[in-house]
C-alpha cells in the first residue's frame, strides 16, 4: 500500500490505515488505541480499516483477496471471536 494508492481513502480512513499499519514513519496502533483518538468503536475501526485494505487490493471483497494472496479468508475480527467461542467450548468439554 504505497502512498500513492491510499489517495484514493478517504482522509478519515487514510488515517485509521496508516495508524494501523504503522506507514510513512507513523507508529502502529492498536484498534483500541484508535478507537479513544477517534471516538468510533473498535468495530467501526475494524470494519473501515478491512473495506480499505479490501479496496486498495482492487479486489470485490475479502474472500477473493484472500483467494488471492494465501491470507485467511476469515476477517480479523472474526478470528478472535471464534478463537474465544472456541476457548469456552473447550473449556466446557475437558471440565465435563
């Protein structure tokens, strides 16, 4: 994602990109620190930052870009709910 490209964002969601992924000598953050700079929800910062990254690839969504690259095809806010779901439910078997 050169700086060229993310012309094409929003200046909003330029913002959240370049924060997120730490690009043109800025720090990374986390999606909880941009949520108190920004005052949205991690989930609005996860959702703006993944249709980004998803428009700059050219791609028509997540799945065709991770078809594409050898990424999951899963989001990765979807990652960590299904890691914790599956936690519990492993949790509840092994205590049975």
């Amino acid at each position: 994602m050169a700086g060229d490209s993310l012309a094409a964002l929003t200046a909003a969601n330029r913002h959240l990109v370049r924060r997120y992924f730490g690009l043109g000598g800025v720090a990374a953050a986390s999606v909880r620190q941009l949520a108190t700079e920004t005052r949205l929800t991690r989930a609005e910062i996860e959702r703006r930052v993944h249709q980004s990254v998803v428009a700059l690839s050219g791609r028509a969504s997540w799945r065709e870009l991770a078809l594409s690259t050898g990424w999951p095809s899963y989001r990765p806010a979807q990652s960590r709910i299904g890691a914790r779901v599956g936690a519990s439910a492993k949790r509840r078997t092994t205590e049975s």
